[in-house]
C-alpha cells in the first residue's frame, strides 16, 4: 500500500514535482553545511587552541625554571604575569618538588577547575570552559615542580557561534535563491509541455486540426513536432478510413442484397425441396406394396404406410429402428439380415419369388420382393 506522502507527489505536476525533487537535494546539502562547517571550524580552533596551550606553558615553564630553582617567588610571580598578557590564560601556579605552591596567578579559578584532580592525557585537559595543561619544571634531569595554566575556550566558543550564524544565513540565502531558480527554470521547461497537453486535450475533444507549438531545437520541441506529425498522419488515416467505411458501406449493401437473394433462393428451393418430398411421401404411401430401404446396420431410413402397418406402428416410429424391434419371428429377422448384408456385399440386385413375413396382428403374409443396392 502506497503512503498518502507518495500518492500525494505522484500526482503532483512534473513542474512542482522537479522542484520538490531539487528542493529536497538543496535542503539535504544546506543541512549538511549548516552543521558541518561550524563543526569543522569548531575542530580547528581547538586544535588551535591545544596548541597554543602547549607553547605557552611549556614557553612559561622555562621562563620560571631559573626563578623556581633560586626560590625566586618574586621572579616567578613577574614572570607568570608576563604569561596572563594573553587573553586566553585564565589561572597560573607553580608548585615545586614538593607540592607546595610557589606562585599562582587567580589561584581560586585554578581551584574552581580542580587543576589538581584533572586527569591530564599528553599533559592537557579539556574541560568545560577552559583547557587546562601540566608541564614538568627541571634543570639538569633536577625535578623542580610542576606548571599548571588553564586557558579560556570563550573565544574558540564565540568564533563558533558566529561561524554558525554566517553559515545559517549564507546557506538560507542560498537555498532561497536555488530554490528560486529551480521554480523559474522548471516554469520555463514545462511551458511547451503545456502547450502539448493542451492540444492533446483539443485532440481528445475531436478537434483533429489543433497544432503544438514546436518551439526551440530542444526535446520537448521535438517531442511537439513528433506529436504534430503524429496527428497528422492521424488525419490522414482518418480520412482513409472514412473513405474506406464509404466504400465498405456501398460494399456491405451490395453483398447484403446478394446474400438476401440466395437466402429467398434457398427458401424457395427448400419449399420445392419439402413439396416435392412431400408429393414422394404421399405418394409411397398410397402405394399398398412394402416400400423401405435400409443402412448398413439394418435401419430403417425409408418406410410407407404399408410397411409401418404391418409391424403395427407408424412411420415416424419406424424409422431408425430395426426390424428386430418390430418382428414376431427371430427366424424372419435372421433371414432379412442375412439376405441384405449379401445383397450390400455383391453390389447386385435380387428378386426374391417368394418369402413370408409375419405381421404385427400375427397372420403371415407371403412376399415377392425385389432388394436393390444403392449408395447415397
């Protein structure tokens, strides 16, 4: 079972339905960068980001290294502030072999971050709002302390943020304007296609003359001129067959007419035939000898009233039937069937002086008969 979306597009013009289509491809490619680009440009500003951590600290790890190793917190102090000169460094703190803290530089947002539960990999940490990085200070495979700096991730954030609302307006104002396009350039495609659906309904309508416009070399120009060749050979053919529907007309009358003549021939001749048949049968009948002929199987297929009197039935009865239907003796029914299979199979004629024949009222009646062979 379709789904009423699709039943819905089917049934759409090819206009509406290229820009459905296209719409559709421009929407899937805007969504694509709408979220892509920001999300790249978010990857390489923290990549950026990450990076720029780790000169700095490992710069300001070396700059304190001489100050931490003199005991120097004044030195060290100056030379973290040094560092906190880019915007992007939140907090500051050195602590020596021992875990205590040297100098720092806004030491509660370094604990608000929790710089020393952070679990560092590759000595950097990504936190929610900062990045947060550990360097190893030392002089001389000497283990002085540690460098902990966090770094702001507002700016990477801010530049995301901003890239998402470029790209949301460059790719709305693109759509819009391929969306546009598609609309203007389907209107200007499916205009002879128009002009082609029109005149096929006229055609439809019965007007044979109506035309398309085949306008430019182009597909549907020939799709135009393809189609108005058709009608035209259409007509012609039409023109054709109503000649010929002329002729056929003309022919039909006079073979109707012919035909009306052979059918009163026939009748006639068949009202000869039954007249002539019935002048036979009436005839035979009046006759009191037996008259009869018989098939090969012995049934009757010609019989007169003499014949069907003697067997005790009538003639309609009688034929179609044999004479053991009918006969009193088995013995006169043996002989007749013996008599006419040697008569069938000589081909010759016989006279027979003097045979009986018993009839249905039980008196026996002696014949002359005369049996003749004939084929139909």
């Amino acid at each position: 079972m379709r789904a009423p979306l699709f039943n819905t597009f089917m049934h759409m013009r090819i206009r509406w339905k290229l820009v459905t289509l296209i719409g559709a491809v421009l929407l899937v490619f805007a969504c694509f960068f709408l979220l892509y680009i920001p999300y790249r440009v978010g990857q390489i500003g923290e990549s950026a980001l990450a990076a720029k951590a780790r000169v700095v600290t490992a710069m300001t790890a070396a700059s304190v290294t001489p100050a931490l190793l003199f005991q120097d917190t004044l030195q060290i102090s100056e030379e973290l502030r040094t560092a906190m000169l880019s915007n992007d460094v939140r907090y500051a703190v050195v602590m020596d072999d021992r875990g205590g803290v040297q100098a720092s530089l806004n030491l509660q947002e370094a604990i608000r971050c929790d710089y020393l539960e952070t679990s560092f990999k590759g000595n950097i940490a990504e936190n929610v709002d900062v990045w947060q990085t550990r360097e190893k200070i030392g002089h001389r495979n000497i283990d002085l302390g540690e460098l902990y700096m966090g770094f702001s991730r507002l700016e990477v954030g801010t530049r995301k943020s901003l890239v998402i609302t470029e790209t949301a307006v460059v790719t709305l104002i693109v759509f819009v304007i391929g969306l546009l396009s598609v609309i203007g350039i389907s209107g200007a495609v499916t205009s002879h296609l128009k002009t082609v659906v029109a005149t096929a309904r006229a055609v439809s309508a019965g007007d044979l003359q109506s035309r398309a416009a085949e306008g430019f070399g182009d597909e549907v120009g020939e799709l135009a001129k393809s189609f108005n060749t058709m009608l035209d050979n259409l007509t012609i053919a039409r023109q054709n067959l109503e000649e010929a529907n002329k002729d056929l007309e003309t022919r039909v009358m006079l073979r109707t007419q012919a035909l009306n003549d052979e059918v009163a021939g026939h009748r006639r001749t068949e009202e000869s035939l039954r007249l002539t048949e019935q002048r036979q049968r009436q005839i035979i009948d009046l006759v009191p000898d037996f008259i009869f002929a018989k098939d090969e199987d012995g049934r009757f297929v010609v019989a007169n009233e003499a014949v069907a009197r003697a067997y005790g039935t009538t003639v309609d009865q009688l034929l179609g039937k044999r004479d053991a239907d009918f006969a009193q003796s088995e013995e006169e029914v043996r002989r007749f069937r013996q008599v006419d299979r040697e008569i069938i199979t000589s081909g010759e004629q016989r006279l027979i002086p003097e045979e009986t024949i018993t009839i249905a009222t039980g008196e026996v009646r002696t014949l002359q008969t005369v049996k003749i062979p004939f084929t139909l």
